[in-house]
C-alpha cells in the first residue's frame, strides 16, 4: 500500500502517463494519446521513480514493460483515476484562465515587472493568480519542457545560463551593472581599484557567483566578496556602514534605497552589459502563456527606466 508521503508528489498527469505506459509500453505513443510533449512524459517518468522508489519500467525489445512493483500498483492507481474522472462528470472543464501561471524569475523581475504584472492579472476575468520560484543556479529545465513552470527569466544574452535547445528566449530589455560604494563624487573604476576593494554580493537567485565574476575570469582576476545576502537592499544597507562596494542593474535604482554617502560609480572599462531574457516551452504553449508573455512585452515597453532590445 502506497503511503501519504509518496501519494503527496504525484499529481493527476503522473498518474496518467503511468497508466498509458502501463498499456502502450511506448514514450512516444503515451506522449500522442495525453496531447503532451515526449519531455512532459519523460519528467512525469522520473517523477514517479523518484516518489515510488522503483524504476518501475524497464525497456526490452518490446518497449517499456512494467516491472512487478509497477503491476502491484497498477489496479490502485488506475481506481484511483477512474474515481477521479467520475467526480468530474456532469461539470464543465475548469477554465485554463483560472489555473496559476508559475513563473522562476530573479529578484529583478519581482522589483521592476511584477507590481504592473499583477495589476494586468487583478484586471482580467477571471482573475490570473502569479505563482513566483526564485531563480536557482540550476534552471528549472525539466519543469519548463513539461509544463510544471509557464515561464523563465534569465540574464542574456547566454553567457552565463546555457539553455536547452527545446526552449525558445526572448530579451525584454537591455540594462548594465552599476557600481555603488561610499564616497563623494561618482566616478569611473579602474579595474584594479575594482579587484582590490572589498565586496558584498546580492544573490537575486542562488548563486555564488555571476557574469561580472565570469568577466573577471576572463581577464585573469577576480573580486573578495567579503558578505553575501538574499536581497539587494540589504547589501545596500551594509554600504552604509562597510569600507565596500557592490554591482546593481542600474534600471533597479529607482527603485531601492539608496543610503545616504553612498554613490553611484561608473564599474570598470570593458564591464559587460546583459539582457533581461524571458525562457518558454513551445511545445506546451497555450493562451495564457501567450498572455503572460505579452503583457510583460508591453509592461517593458512602456517603463522608461528600460531600454527596449533591437
């Protein structure tokens, strides 16, 4: 009998694609019959390995056969279905409007796109509810291709985040790195200045590290971070008190506190600009994806703070 810890990490679409395995001993067959993509029952696969602890099907020369832990549960999982399907009947499908949008984005996009983007959903009909993930080191690949996350937002142009050839990039806006540190006039930073200060380093997404520190690996040099933190303001607030400097977006200046004596210098010659790039799926797309995508299309065209991609 399975139990309520393993039964909580499946959803009904896992369940679905065990039970069209469990007949067709096919990927591909599964994928066409469910109207998904081959990476959406690839996801769901390892889902339900993971929470079952068996491989569960196995592949031989007459495709994907079950295994004996995967007969065991088949008549459980194909009741529990089926009662499913009879709860359902007599209503209408559920609007794909009233389902959440889950977005992985940085705390740029929570600072700059989301209060907008969340007055555009307030104002549809039905009201569209935002799911935000903070974006991690490790991009949220498997979760886009099948569907689980409706959208991605990165730092471009590519140098830092290798994308997965299924998956389609569109730069929002354009936007450089900033220089803040204590001081009395803004200034230009000579990169050795740059190498020999001290720094604290805001971690927008999971990270130890980003494209100012690939740069500088470039040239054969590196920074001292000497403090990390979750959130730009509160690296902001440790320039007040620290003898550092730290690397902002500059369309995120408006929008933050800016701690007295602190100044805004020009980063070192040769500083690489970056885009701010928005990830899908095409082979799950739908109108409210659609939707999501055009609106913060529009959002960033009409800010002024940012300055629109060729």
């Amino acid at each position: 009998m399975l139990s309520r810890n393993q039964l909580r990490k499946l959803d009904f679409q896992d369940i679905a694609v065990f039970l069209s395995l469990f007949e067709t001993h096919n990927a591909r067959k599964t994928a066409d019959r469910l109207s998904v993509s081959p990476p959406t029952v690839s996801y769901s696969l390892k889902r339900l390995r993971d929470s079952l602890g068996d491989e569960l099907f196995t592949r031989d020369s007459a495709g994907l056969m079950p295994t004996t832990r995967a007969l065991r549960i088949e008549p459980y999982l194909r009741s529990a279905m089926e009662s499913i399907n009879r709860s359902v009947e007599g209503f209408g499908e559920v609007d794909d409007r009233e389902v959440p949008l889950e977005l992985c984005v940085p705390e740029a996009f929570e600072l700059l796109l989301m209060p907008r983007l969340m007055a555009a959903a307030l104002g549809c009909s039905p009201r569209r509810i935002l799911h935000i993930e903070k974006l991690k080191e490790r991009l949220p690949t498997e979760e886009l291709l099948a569907g689980k996350v409706d959208l991605l937002c990165i730092p471009g142009p590519g140098v830092y985040f290798q994308l997965h050839p299924e998956l389609q990039r569109q730069p929002l806006f354009e936007d450089r790195f900033v220089c803040l540190a204590r001081g009395n006039v803004p200034r230009q930073l000579s990169l050795d200045e740059y190498c020999e200060g001290l720094h604290v380093y805001p971690s927008p997404w999971q990270s130890p590290r980003n494209m100012v520190d690939l740069w500088l690996e470039q040239l054969g040099c590196s920074r001292q971070i000497v403090a990390w933190a979750s959130t730009y303001q509160s690296c902001l607030n440790m320039l007040e008190e620290l003898p550092c400097m730290m690397m902002l977006p500059e369309s995120l200046l408006t929008t933050l506190r800016i701690p007295p004596g602190v100044q805004v210098h020009q980063p070192p010659l040769g500083c690489p600009n970056f885009t701010f790039d928005m990830v899908w799926a095409p082979s799950n797309d739908s109108p409210r994806r659609r939707w999501l995508r055009q609106q913060l299309l529009r959002i960033c065209g009409a800010d002024p703070r940012l300055s629109r991609t060729s």
